[in-house]
C-alpha cells in the first residue's frame, strides 16, 4: 500500500514524501525580486516533498500582477537563489513555476504601456477578470483586465525563447526543475480554447494540433534548454477561471496533451482540479482516462486532504497530491497529516500582498498554542 509519507523517486531526486505545495502567489516582492522574507517563507514549508514556486513571470509582458518576484533578471535570478539555497538546506526539493499571463494583464504592467498578448484580441470579461496593476493615479488595486492583441506569429517564437530562458534562469537560481504554468486561463490556456483563440494560422485553425502546438514547442525548447527530467507542467482541465468558457473538445484536447507529453519523459505532470471537494471540475472518469493516457508521474491539486490523497494513491490515479492553501497556514504541513493534528485556517484577507503577518509569522505546531482560527 501506497503512503502520502514515503519517499519518491522524481527522476533521481529523491522526494522525502509524496506531498506538494502547489504553486501559489503571494504578492509580496515590492521591486519583483525575491527576498529573505521570501526566503525564510518558503524555508519554513520545505517539508513538502515537492515545492513549487508562485508563478514566475517570464518577462514584464508576462507580467499580470504587480509586486510578483519575476525571473527575467539577473537581480531576481540572484534573488531566487536565496531561496533555493534556503529550501535545499533543509533537504527539500523545490520547483519554479514559470508563467506568462497572457491576456490577464494591464497596460499599466505592460513594457511602454503597451496591449498585453493573447492568442487572439478577445478580453476576459467575467467579473474575477482582473488584473492586479496600478490607476491613472499610481496606486495599486484591482482592474480589468485590458483589451489583448493577437501575437503576431513572429513573436510567438520570441515567447517560446523566453520560456527556455527563464527555464534556464530559473536552473541558474539553483532551482530543480521548472513547472510550465499551463493552467488557469493564462497564456498557454488561451491558445488551447477555441473560445478564446480565434486564430486561423497553425496556432489555431480550430483542431486539436493546431491549438495545442504552442504548449508543445514551450514544452520542448525548455526540454531542450534543461532536459526533460527538470521538466513539469500544469493544467486546469475543466477549469473556467478568467473567462474561459467551456468547449466541447475539452477531454480530447487534454487526452491528446497526455499523449503529447507522455512521449516526451517529463518529470510530471501536475492536474489542478479548479471546483471544490463536493463539486470537482474534474471527473474521475477522466482522471482515469488521463493517467492511462499519461503513465508519468501524475500530480493533482484542489481541495485535497488526507483520506481523498491516500483513496487516489491506493486506486493508481495520482502519484503525488498537492495541497495550496494547506500549506499557507501550516507550514509543517506533512507533519501535521503524518500525526493527525489539527490543521490551522489561512487568513483570506492577507493571502496577497502586505509584508509577514499571514506569510511567515503562522507557527509550526509544536510552536505554540494555535494562534490563528479563521
Ligand atoms: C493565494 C493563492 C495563490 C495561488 N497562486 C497560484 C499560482 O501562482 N499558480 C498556480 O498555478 N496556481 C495558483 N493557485 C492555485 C493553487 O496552486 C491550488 O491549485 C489551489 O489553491 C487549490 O488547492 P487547495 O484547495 O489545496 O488550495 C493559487 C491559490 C491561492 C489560494
């Protein structure tokens, strides 16, 4: 029988346990660099077998929220080696989840304050659309998220590179492999909805090969740039956040990404699961068909606990289990499930921006009385 708490073997590195922090943003980087508080927050939850990162953006325009610690510099590239050499030092294994948000920009984050990019010239116009960037008069908030132009298909190639370099930084930085940020209706979701990507030429004329050849040539320069093992990617299948109506090619363009990346030897592919414990976005059944089409090291993330983590071990649907918000108030999470103890409420309201307080200052069990109940 599988166990959440044994070891596992990701491609050679070894994982002291099944677990992931699941990549989640903070907004905490003022100048977007990494810094120690950045440090010491993710040296206090490196128990995690697996740490991802936030989302790291690959460059300005990639850019949909301020104060993100970014990987195109080499000022955050040195920023992000602080941390890596913080979570290594506690024997943890940690990841980079490198992003371009596509669409979900503002021009007030844009270089020369330009449109932000998208497939097509179609704007996220649900009511959680927003871009988190500065007003006319310089302070930051929430906006909506600005009008997107098409990438011309010479620029498209020019984001593929920035993939592979920021892959490339973020292995410099001394992280242990990249996750593709694939999910949530940023870039690399924009082209694979037909909603959204309007285009006509082999980025989308509407079938699956099209719409997907983007994902697959940011896949395969990273893979080029750093090898296939330091390789991950996520997706939200089902997911609608940021205006991303649903298609009904969904499960046949997920499958034929299975397949896609089954081919070329990933270190994982991570599935976030976008509903909740009682209504999934997700269904089982194709869950199951994911993983026979993808015998990979397979992740899932959303509303995980122990027992739905243990149930999926124990059936083969998932090698590892990701938790997100878990991980925010407790960041001695493994331990907490390994002994069955009670598990602390985040704060919602300090989940973005500001400085320690709901970011390093939730204690370790063994700290203390449980200061935090929501
Ligand atoms: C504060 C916060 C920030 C997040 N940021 C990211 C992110 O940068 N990249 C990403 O792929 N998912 C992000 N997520 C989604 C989480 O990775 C995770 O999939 C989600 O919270 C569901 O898991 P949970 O129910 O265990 O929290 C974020 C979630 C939260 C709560």
């Amino acid at each position: 029988m599988k166990s959440l708490f044994e070891a596992y073997d990701l491609r050679g590195r070894r994982l002291g346990n099944r677990i992931v922090m699941a990549p989640m943003t903070r907004a905490r980087a003022r100048d977007g660099v990494a810094d120690l508080q950045t440090a010491l927050y993710y040296r206090q939850r490196a128990g995690a077998g697996l740490v991802v990162s936030e989302g790291t953006p690959i460059s300005q325009e990639g850019t949909g929220f301020a104060f993100i610690p970014g990987i195109w510099s080499k000022a955050q590239v040195s920023g992000w080696d602080g941390v890596t050499r913080a979570v290594h030092a506690q024997g943890g294994t940690i990841f980079a989840q490198i992003w371009h948000v596509g669409r979900m920009s503002h021009t007030s984050l844009q270089p020369g304050g330009g449109q932000p990019v998208s497939a097509g010239a179609i704007p996220a116009r649900d009511d959680k659309s927003m871009a988190f960037a500065f007003g006319e008069d310089g302070t930051a908030g929430f906006v909506e998220a600005s009008v997107p132009r098409p990438l011309r298909a010479e620029e498209i190639a020019r984001v593929v590179d920035d993939f592979a370099n920021a892959a490339a930084n973020a292995v410099e930085a001394g992280f242990d492999g990249v996750e593709i940020h694939g999910a949530n209706g940023y870039l690399l979701e924009q082209f694979l909805n037909p909603h959204v990507n309007d285009r006509t030429d082999r980025y989308g004329a509407g079938n699956v090969e099209d719409r997907t050849r983007f994902v697959l040539e940011i896949v395969d320069a990273v893979v080029a740039r750093i090898g296939a093992d330091r390789v991950g990617i996520r997706f939200s299948p089902f997911g609608k956040l940021f205006d991303m109506p649903h298609y009904p090619q969904i499960e046949e363009t997920y499958l034929h990404l299975a397949a896609a990346l089954q081919a070329r030897g990933l270190a994982y592919v991570h599935l976030m699961d976008q509903g909740n414990a009682a209504a999934p976005a997700m269904s089982e059944a194709f869950l199951r068909k994911f993983r026979r089409a993808y015998t990979g090291t397979l992740i899932l993330a959303g509303s995980m606990d122990k027992g739905r983590a243990e149930r999926l071990l124990g059936d083969d649907l998932i090698d590892l289990a990701g938790f997100g918000q878990p991980f925010i108030a407790n960041p001695d999470l493994v331990e907490r499930l390994r002994r069955d103890l009670p598990l602390a409420k985040p704060v919602r309201e300090t989940y973005y921006g500001g400085g320690a307080e709901g970011y390093t200052d939730y204690p370790a069990y063994e700290d203390g009385p449980e200061a935090r109940v929501a």
